[in-house]
C-alpha cells in the first residue's frame, strides 16, 4: 500500500458546526453522529431535562440535512420525491415520517412563498435528499443544499415563545404564530428563518441563519436563556429530530371530504396530531386514531367548511 493509500485509508473527516468551540467552553461532552461532532450533554442531564420541564432549553441542531428547492415547480418537485407528503401552504410546515422508507428518518416541509420550499430533516437523509432533488426535467425549479451554510438552534420549553418575544420582532403568541407555522423573521438583530415544531404541550423554536452568525445567535440565546430560568441541552436531551414521530394517518372519510393532518408533537411516546377536514359533503367522523411508535395518540379533528 502506497503512503497516499494509507494516508487515505486514515481519513475520518468530521463536521463541526460554527458554535462547536462554544459547546467545549461550557463543557459540552462531544460524541460524533452522522458525522458530525455534536454535544451529547453539557455536564448533567437531570439540570438539562429540568430545564426544559420547566424553563427553556437551548439545543444546537446544525447539523439536520437542509435544502431549499425554488422555481415555478417546486411543489413538482418535492411531491415527486415525498410522494404521499401533504405539502403545505404558504406559511406552513408539514411533516414527512420515515422518509426515503427509513424507519426513523423524518423530513419537515417549510413553505415560505409559493415558489419556495424549505426541507429540513434527520441529518442522515443529506444524500438522500441530495440525489432525489436532481432535477433533470429542463422545468423551472432547482434545488440547493444549505446544510452547512446555516447554523441552527432549538429553543424549547415553556419559556420559549417568552424568551424568543424578547430577541424577536415575531409576533409569537399562540393565535399570530401557532404550531406548524414558518416565517422568516429577525431576532437578536440579524435575519433568519424560524419554525416553530412543538414537542407535545411544549413551544418549540428553530431558528436558522448564516453560519457566519452562529456564534453570536448562540451566545445570544445562552445569556436570555439564564434570565428565564434555562440553559444549553444537549442533543441527547430534547426530543426535536422527529426520531419517534409516525405519519398520521385517515381511517375513515366519506366522498367529498379531505383531511389534511399535521404532527403537532410527541408526548412521552405518543404522537399528537392536528387534523383540518375540508369538507363537500358530510362526515361520518372528526375524529381519527393514530399510530406512534411508542404508543397511541388521538387527532382531534377541527371543521371547517368548504374546500379550498
């Protein structure tokens, strides 16, 4: 074996991401995943669980798989490669269980203009996600994968909708910026885009921008986090990467009616759902179970007449 094959046969190339040196500075125990090196907890688990019960907890998810597909035909696009994705509309996120038939891997569509999709999942669909946003058509839309050129970080707990009205001009009360909802906004001065996926009862925020302004979002969001009684958590300890989430599924309609149901969370195992009937004719039922992973969750569904 040559000295350039040997060199090669030791190349373990790990990503970091742009708050890395941050984590090591507040004692973060770094564990590689899905080549990545990202912090597992930052020195006790039963403080970052706490925090997040009862406070807010602040969680590094930079390394998910981000891409945004632009053009004309970007609904094309994404259905061709989410075939049985409910896509949403503008201003909305819906969520893709077990993507590209992984079991576990999830993918959450983020609208944010009718020519815009943003897709943001488990970190281990990247080439997945890759290879099936080619588009060879000649059509007008294209696809980019941002994975590396955002940085992102997850605020949840009962304090998070507080906390990012604080660094926010988002208007985050639960009527103006509900669950499954998307914008791009400003917080803490600097332009990002903010999704809000909730984790069963609890508020959940991500936030991505530049990798240029991770450090400084970071650091941000740290220092607001100790006035409201919170902290850094580490990857381990907030459930945010969908791993347990189950696509929920319609048992029952009648001609004439559709339902379109989106992942609103996981509570202790069991998914919760949201579901919105469109309706042209008359329904046998508002209410469908689901299936988790762990458990059974109920979808409560809400009516609303006529069909758009």
């Amino acid at each position: 074996m040559s000295i350039t094959a040997q060199n090669q046969a030791q190349f373990n190339p790990i990503r970091r991401s742009a708050m890395h040196h941050k984590h090591l500075l507040l004692g973060a125990l770094m564990v590689e995943r899905d080549g990545w090196q990202q912090p597992a907890h930052f020195g006790s688990a039963e403080a970052e669980a706490k925090h997040l019960r009862e406070a807010l907890g602040i969680c590094d998810i930079s390394p998910r798989a981000k891409f945004v597909i632009k053009g004309d035909q970007a609904e094309q696009l994404v259905s061709r490669v989410f075939p049985t994705a409910l896509i949403p509309d503008v201003g909305e996120i819906s969520v893709e269980a077990h993507a590209g038939g992984i079991h576990g891997a999830n993918a959450a569509l983020c609208r944010l203009a009718q020519d815009e999709i943003i897709c943001v999942a488990t970190t281990g669909l990247a080439t997945w996600l890759a290879d099936g946003l080619k588009d060879d058509s000649g059509q007008c839309v294209h696809s980019l994968d941002i994975s590396s050129a955002l940085a992102g970080v997850s605020i949840a707990g009962p304090q998070a909708s507080h906390l990012l009205a604080m660094l926010s001009e988002l208007n985050t009360s639960n009527a103006a910026f509900p669950n499954l909802r998307c914008a791009q906004s400003k917080f803490a001065d600097i332009h990002g885009t903010v999704l809000r996926i909730d984790i069963g009862d609890l508020p959940n925020y991500q936030l991505y921008v530049g990798r240029e302004f991770g450090e400084y979002l970071w650091d941000a969001l740290v220092e607001a986090a100790g006035v409201c009684g919170g902290g850094p958590v580490g990857f381990d300890d907030i459930a945010i990467d969908f791993h347990r989430v189950a696509r929920p599924q319609i048992l029952r309609h009648t001609p004439g009616c559709l339902e379109r149901s989106h992942v609103v969370g996981v509570d202790r195992g069991d998914l919760c759902f949201e579901s919105v009937f469109y309706v042209t004719g008359p329904i046998e039922t508002a209410a469908a179970p689901c299936v988790a992973e762990h458990g059974v969750g109920r979808g409560l569904g809400r009516i609303r007449a006529g069909c758009d």
